[in-house]
C-alpha cells in the first residue's frame, strides 16, 4: 500500500512543480484541494522556517496525513532580505506575481549590477499529526535582473538572473530550473528524510 503524502499547497503552478520533484513510487500524493473544509494555516512566522513547520503541523493535524509543507520566497541584499517571508504578497494581498516582480524592479532601479545579488530560498517540513519529521533548506544564488524576462516558472523566476545559466528563470526549460533551483535542493532532502521515515 502507497504512503499517503499531503503536499500543503492549493496553488496548481506550485504544486506541478511539487509533483514533479517529488515523483516516487511508493508514495501517493494528495493536495489541499483533495478536503473539504480545511481552515487555512496562517503564515505569521519571521522565518521560512517557522511557516512550513507551521503549515505541516496544522495541515496534519486537520487532515491525519502525513504532511509535506514549504515557504519559500527571494531575498535581494539591498533591499536588506525583502522581500523574505513576504515574497507571495510583497504588493499586496492578492499574492499577484507579476505587481510583486515589478516593486522588486521599482525598487531595485536605480541599483548597480555588482548589488543586485539576491537568492530564492526555500524550507520544507516534513510532519505527521503529533510529530515533527523534519525541517530541511535549499537555496540557490543569482541576481536581479534590469527587468522581467521569460514566461516559464512563476513568482519571481522572470526577475532572477541565474549567471551559471546566462538567463533569468522565466527564461529557461522547467527541467533545467529543476536542476538547481532552491525548491528541488530543499526537496531531495525532504525525499532523505521521508524515505527514512518509511523504513
């Protein structure tokens, strides 16, 4: 019988990616949109940290599955971490991508190349109804880009220029993205500490 993993997400473009990274055997995975009346878990934590272990506890304890949850979201130097834990919702509540790409590019104008340095940083916790797993990172360093470039990926992937790659995210293959993006670093770990849990 096929472990049964919740991924804490109703966000489709997230939880493609999630699906993708996270494709094992013996594991079947659900979503939140696989529930009826779900509270959703507040995101008031400082750190990605304290949200994804929030969000896998309180996701668990609601559904009695064994749940993975993330935060995720980039960090600009200059702009001293922003937007940080305030990635999704930088320009305001409706979690818009393209208004939070444009305050990073608002922000970071009039800023020379050599300080636009910046990360995508991603957590995941891993916990079951009464018991924490595990909580692992990844992260992943690049740029801001002059301005928004590619239509692949989603949240600030057309913003952040990945030198290795010569382009920003928005701008190469999802396969490539995989390959080193914060998301799928944090997520091999996540895949370490679940197949250690199964055992």
């Amino acid at each position: 019988m096929k472990q049964k993993l919740l991924l804490a997400s109703c966000n489709k473009k997230k939880l493609k990616e999630l699906r993708e990274l996270f494709d094992m055997p013996t594991i079947e995975i659900v979503s939140l949109n696989d529930f009826d009346d779900i509270v959703e878990v507040q995101e008031d934590g400082e750190t990605f940290e304290e949200n994804a272990l929030k969000k896998a506890q309180g996701y668990a304890r609601q559904t009695r599955c064994l749940t993975l949850a993330d935060d995720s979201g980039l960090c600009v130097d200059h702009l001293g971490g922003k937007p940080g834990v305030f990635s999704a919702r930088y320009a305001g509540v409706d979690k818009d991508d393209k208004s939070n790409c444009n305050k990073v590019l608002t922000e970071m104008k009039d800023c020379p190349r050599h300080k636009r340095t910046a990360r995508f940083v991603a957590v995941v916790a891993l916990a079951e109804p009464n018991k924490v797993i595990g909580v692992v990172r990844g992260e992943c360093e690049g740029e801001i880009a002059p301005e928004a470039c590619g239509n692949n990926g989603f949240g600030y992937d057309p913003i952040f220029y990945y030198r290795p790659f010569g382009a920003t995210f928005g701008e190469i293959d999802p396969a490539k993205k995989h390959a080193v993006s914060h998301r799928a670093q944090a997520l091999e770990k996540a895949k370490v500490l679940l197949q250690e849990y199964m055992r």
